[in-house]
C-alpha cells in the first residue's frame, strides 16, 4: 500500500515537472511570435516621442534610433 503512494507522489512530480516545462517553451514560442508581428517601438512612435519632446527628427535621426534598438535584440 505505501509503495503505491509513494508512486503515486512520484508520477505526480514528474507528470508537474514536464507540465511546467512543456508550458513554459510553448509560452515563449508564442511571445515570441507575438513581438514579431506587434513590435514594441516602431519608426512613427519615435517620430512622435521626439515630436512632444519638441523637436522635428529627421529620416536619418529616426532611422539610427530604430536601428540602435533593434541590434540589441
């Protein structure tokens, strides 16, 4: 009887340890994807950042932002 508690405890830890894994890398897999079609900053939220910060960002200004931002990725 108590060997198959004991089994019992121990299925249940290896049955929530691969649960937890699965979910986890299939959770990341999703955020990933996620991010990649809803970037979080892209060139018109730069443009209008530095618009209420008062000044008027050129192309090349906006493009050296984005492009400082997306190489830390």
């Amino acid at each position: 009887m108590t060997i198959q508690i004991w089994l019992f405890v121990v299925l249940l830890v290896v049955v929530l340890l691969v649960g937890g894994g699965v979910g986890f890398f299939l959770s990341r897999g999703w955020f990933k994807k996620y991010l990649e079609k809803n970037p979080p900053v892209n060139e018109q939220m730069i443009r209008e950042m530095m618009r209420q910060m008062g000044r008027t960002p050129s192309e090349k200004q906006v493009r050296q932002i984005l492009n400082s931002m997306n190489q830390y990725k």
